[in-house]
C-alpha cells in the first residue's frame, strides 16, 4: 500500500510540475505578446519593471517552452499508459472512488497544461510571423 501512495504522489507531482511550467511559458512569452497587440504596451513595461525574471524567461523562451513541453508529454504518457496499469494495485479495495476522482482532477489539470502551452507556443513563435506576413501584404 505505502509504495502505491508513493506512486501516486509522484504521479501528482509530475501533473502540477507541468501546470507550473506551461503557466510559466505563459507569462514569460504569450501573455506579454497578447498584450501588446491589444495595445497594452504600458502594462507589459510595468509588469516587466515590477517582475524582471520574465526577461530573463523570455531570453531563454526555446529552453522553457522545451523542458515545458517535456514535462507535458511525460505527464500524458503517465496519465494514459502509466497509471492505469499501477492504479488497480494503488487503490484500496473499498475506496476506488477516491483513485478515479484523483484520475478526474489529474486528467483537468493535464490538459489545462496542454492548453497554456499551445497557447503559449502560438504566441511566443508563431503570431509574429502571421503577423508580418499579413502586414507585408496590402
């Protein structure tokens, strides 16, 4: 029993580590960018000021939007092929409620991750290029 908690807490881990840094490639690159095509620019010269390590984030974008997205693969491989396979010897007998539950909440913030992410993606090395291709064009 004490090695299926175990399993189950670095499965967790694993889920909110990617949240964390899907939510980090977010605010370093995707947020800002979205900003300032709404014309906010004074917002991300003031976000910036009062928290200076997004530049550093955003000077190093490829590695973070890498590790991130490394994390966000090794969570889907361990939400959809790995935890099923431990589940049924994790959960206790007369709970199996709580381990789908765990699954539901996991799975939710799985693909929340995965979502910042694209969004992330799309803003940090694709809108730019869309955006002068289409300002290039009369």
């Amino acid at each position: 029993m004490n090695a299926g908690v175990k399993t189950n807490a670095s499965s967790s881990l694993l889920t909110y580590f990617s949240l964390f840094t899907s939510v980090g490639t977010l605010l370093c690159c995707a947020l800002p960018s979205l900003l300032v095509l709404a014309g906010l620019g004074a917002s991300v010269a003031s976000a910036l000021s009062t928290l200076p390590w997004l530049v550093a984030l955003s000077h190093h974008k490829r590695w973070v939007f890498a590790v991130s997205g490394t994390l966000i693969f090794l969570s889907f491989v361990n939400i959809y092929y790995i935890a099923p396979h431990i589940r049924p010897k994790a959960c206790a007998p007369d709970s199996p409620s709580a381990c789908e539950e765990t699954g539901k909440i996991g799975k939710t913030l799985l693909w929340m991750s995965a979502a910042i992410y694209v969004v992330g993606f799309f803003a940090a090395f694709l809108l730019g290029s869309i955006l002068s291709k289409m300002d290039a064009h009369p």
